[in-house]
C-alpha cells in the first residue's frame, strides 16, 4: 500500500475512534461535525468549563500544544509530522494530535476528551480491554474488533478534564507499506507511560 494509502486508513480509525467515542457522550458532550457544522453540548460539557470561558473545549487537554517536541523526540516520534487535521472533521469535545514514528512503522495519535474510561469500555467497537495502571492513574488497554492480526492497539488513561472526569487515548496504528516490526500494544503503554508527566495534574 502506498504511503498516501496508509495515511487515509490512519486517519480513517483515528475518526472512527473519535466518531464512536462520540456516541458515548449521551449527556456529556456534542459529537464531531463536518469542519464549521454546527454541534451539541451538553450539561457535563459546560460544567468542564472553566469559570467565565464560553468554549465548551476550552477545558479539555490538549495533546498538540502540551506534548513538547523534545518529549516527542525522546520517546522515539518524529515530531516534526505533527497532525491535528483529522480529515476535515471539526471533533467537538475533543482535542485530537498525532505524529508518525522514528521507527516509521507505526504512527501515534493522542485524544483527549471527557469520555471516561467506564464509557469507553461499555462500547463493543473495542474489545481485549485490560485493567491497568498508568503512572498511578486508572488505564485500559484495548484492540479494535476486527483487527485479526492485531496491527493496532491503544491506551486509555483517566485523567481531569477541568472539573469533569475524562481520558486521554494513545492509539498506536501500523503502516501497513511497512508492516508490523513490533508489538503495538507494548508502543501504546510505553508512549502513555513516558508522556504521562504531561498530562492534567489531579483525578482518582
């Protein structure tokens, strides 16, 4: 597959995620639009926001300005590929980055939003979901259903959202012009575990 191809079907799970996850957020938060559509917020939306603000997202952590690239670099991701276009979707209720690895055969994204993990485990688009800790903090690890030979894996760590519970997803896919050179789940907790000093202070 072309690296073209490989780009598009990397984006196309990275919107699925976004997109199902979305559907989990009955009362909690609007669902991605087409970019300048218009959306829904919810009643757990805005109490995420902070005091006087008007932007129900103004509260969620974001992965594209709070990851430094001297972070990035160290923890093996070429930050110079940043990416926080998620193929025209404007994803309201959440803040969506990703970079493609130094290793070159898998990429990493990273979304925050006010999913909570008991949420995203309800869903059954997902499934092998594993209890783990993450630099003291509630996670999960997950694969796509679907995915017979495991060429993707992801990381959901509990963190704060302003003064609403949330998470923040690693999502680690191969390139499949490349292949599978390692095991995507390892990758997804190594990156949630050494990038998790950056994410929002507090929670359980």
């Amino acid at each position: 597959m072309t690296s073209r191809g490989n780009k598009l079907r990397g984006i196309a799970l990275v919107v699925g995620v976004v997109l199902v996850l979305a559907g989990c957020q009955k009362t909690t938060g609007g669902s991605p639009t087409a970019s300048g559509g218009p959306s829904s917020t919810g009643a757990s939306s805005a109490s995420a926001t902070p005091s006087g603000s008007k932007d129900p997202d103004a509260a969620i952590w974001d992965p594209c300005t709070a990851l430094p690239d001297d972070a990035l670099r160290t923890d093996g991701l070429n930050a110079d590929t940043k990416d926080k276009d998620v193929a025209g979707v404007d994803p309201t209720g959440w803040k969506v980055c990703g970079w493609r690895s130094s290793a070159r055969w898998y990429d990493l994204s990273v979304m925050s939003s006010i999913v909570t993990l008991q949420q995203f485990q309800q869903r059954t688009d997902f499934e092998g979901f594993t209890q783990l800790t993450v630099a003291d903090r509630p996670a999960l690890r997950y694969t796509n259903v679907g995915d017979d030979k495991r060429l993707d894996c992801g990381v959901a760590v509990e963190v704060p959202q302003g003064t609403a519970k949330g998470s923040v997803l690693f999502a680690v896919t191969t390139r499949l012009s490349v292949g599978r050179l390692g095991e995507p789940c390892d990758e997804a907790l190594r990156h949630a575990t050494d990038l998790a000093k950056f994410l929002p202070k507090g929670g359980s």
